[in-house]
C-alpha cells in the first residue's frame, strides 16, 4: 500500500486541541477583527476558531461549539482556498483533532455543515473525502478511527446535490467498514489449513481465537507476526488451550503460500482463503495483517487491534474469570 505523509504524525490529539483553546483565547482578546482586516494573501493559513461565548467553560460543550463553528469563516466559494489542498489539509487535521473532546452525536452534524459545504464544489469535495480517508481510515494515520470514518461515510451518503456517481465509493466502502464490528458475530469463511483439512471460522475450536489475515510476501507482516510471535503470554494462553491462534492467507498465490506455510509457527493454525474474503470483500483488509480477537462463539472483541492490545484484553479476561 502506497505510503502517505501524515501532518502531526507524532501529534497528542490532547495537546493540540490545548493549542486550538489556547489560540481561542488569543481570538477573544482582539485578534479575530485584526485577521479579518488583513488583505488575503496575509491571511493565516489556519482559519480562526469561533469566538465562545462568556459563561461557556464546560470542556464537552466547548468542544461542541468548536466542531459546530469550525468553518464559519471558511467561504467554499473561494476556489483559491477551497481547492489549496495544503491549506483544506491544515484546517481538516485541526478540525478532527477536536472530535475526541465531544460528544460522538455531536459530530455528525459538524460533519453535515462542512460537507453541505464542500458540496457544491467537485474539486473541493474530491479534497475533503480524500482527507478523511488519508486520516480516519488508512493504515499509518496517527488519528485514525473506524468510527468516525463510518459517521462521515453516512453523513456522506446522505448529502444532496452530489452526483450519484460520486457516492458509488463512498457508499462500498460505509457498507464494507459496517462489516465484522466489535459485538457482531464475524463473517464465517471457508480455509484449507496446511495439512490439507477443510474447516470454516465458526467450526474452528478455542475459548478465544486470535483471527491474523496475512501476506507471506509482506515485509511488514513478518514483523508483526514476529511481536505476536514472541509474546510469552500469548505462547502459554496457547499452551493451555485457551487460545487458538489461526492465520489465513488471502491473497490467492497457492504456489507461495506452500512455500511458506511450514515457515510459520507450529503452534497456529495456518490456512489459505477458500470462499474469496478479499474479492467478495467478506472482511476489510486496508493493509496486511489485520487481526481480529473473538470469543467462543465468534463474536468480535476486537477488530484490528496491535498486539499489546490483544495482550491487554485478554489479560483482563483472565482476571474476569
């Protein structure tokens, strides 16, 4: 998957919406009037955030009246902003950088204001729904999160005056995100394992089952099922039966996945796609691997968590028991 460059990569989404407040300040003691007085090209490259009215001091409701207000000064008719791709990114970065300090049913709505926006505009709309994808959903992002791509995928779907034809993506990938969430039940799949035996997700046996989709001929893959691997308490849950790790391979080369089947740890079930997972798109596969935490009875627990998550889920369980 092609490698993209994150603003604020090592960003603390804490920390900048502290600066966003900070900058709120500034703008209440005068400097909003001085802004809107400077010729264009003076402009700052970040819009200015709305002025919050006196008694407001809740953090929630601060945020809330943020996200409402964020674009008030941002005219989507000035193409020379609108369509600055550099200048959408910078605003739509700080934007999303307050969504973890609202309400979550105070997000759509900030969403539909900015997308009625852009709406009218082709270009600008093609550089906003590219934004959220680049940072909500792909692999790498620093403020990536399913939940909030699903509700700008929705609020998407739903703008008017979009051409059909634009929302065609937009509305696989909503029903596609939807699939396999935390509390469903997973999508069963048919696997050959590497000993030629035929089983289904649902059939396979574990009081938890660490479900990895992979790539024998990814890089990146090798080094995450190395961390999975190599964690102690991973290997005793399997010992002891309680865990079943089972890795499938997806990608179709039945030639490479026979050269390196053997490769892979003893202790795992490893099996090739039977039922086209990626071609039927049954689960969501940005970038390999992708791991899923299930119970007995397959339900999601997790979905696409690191390793330390896993570790950390599973630890409580015990505790649980």
């Amino acid at each position: 998957m092609e490698r993209k460059m994150f603003l604020y990569k090592s960003w603390n989404w804490g920390v900048l919406f502290e600066i966003l407040v900070f900058m709120l300040c500034c703008m209440n003691s005068g400097n909003v009037a001085a802004q809107e007085e400077m010729p264009q090209e003076m402009v700052p490259y970040e819009l200015p955030l709305p002025e919050m009215p006196e008694g407001m001091t809740e953090p929630k409701e601060r945020a809330a009246y943020i996200l409402q207000h964020f674009w008030d000064k941002m005219d989507f008719a000035d193409k020379q902003r609108s369509h600055d791709e550099k200048f959408m990114e910078v605003n739509f970065v700080n934007y999303l950088s307050v969504f973890p300090h609202a309400e979550e049913q105070e997000l759509a709505p900030s969403i539909r204001i900015l997308l009625e926006g852009v709406a009218v505009d082709s270009v600008a709309l093609s550089i906003i729904t590219d934004l959220a994808e680049k940072y909500l959903y792909e692999p790498g992002s620093p403020m990536r999160s399913e939940d909030y791509y699903i509700i700008f995928l929705e609020e998407l779907v739903n703008t008017p005056n979009i051409p059909k034809v634009s929302l065609i993506r937009p509305a696989k990938q909503l029903e596609t995100a939807r699939k396999n969430r935390p509390g469903n039940v997973a999508s069963d799949f048919s696997y050959t394992t590497r000993e030629g035996e035929r089983h289904t997700l649902h059939s396979t046996e574990g009081d938890m089952l660490l479900l990895i989709f992979y790539d024998p001929a990814c890089p990146h893959c090798e080094d995450i099922l190395d961390e999975v691997n190599g964690s102690y308490f991973l290997k005793d849950l399997i010992t002891n039966n309680t865990l079943t790790v089972l890795a499938v391979y997806t990608e179709g080369d039945r030639a490479l996945w026979d050269e390196t089947k053997n490769g892979m740890p003893q202790t795992w079930t490893v099996g090739i796609d039977e039922s086209g997972i990626v071609e039927n798109c049954i689960y969501d596969l940005p970038a390999m691997p992708v791991m899923y935490l299930l119970d007995n009875d397959k339900k999601v627990l997790l979905k696409d968590p690191t390793k330390n998550e896993v570790e950390m889920y599973l630890s409580n369980w015990m505790l649980r028991e």
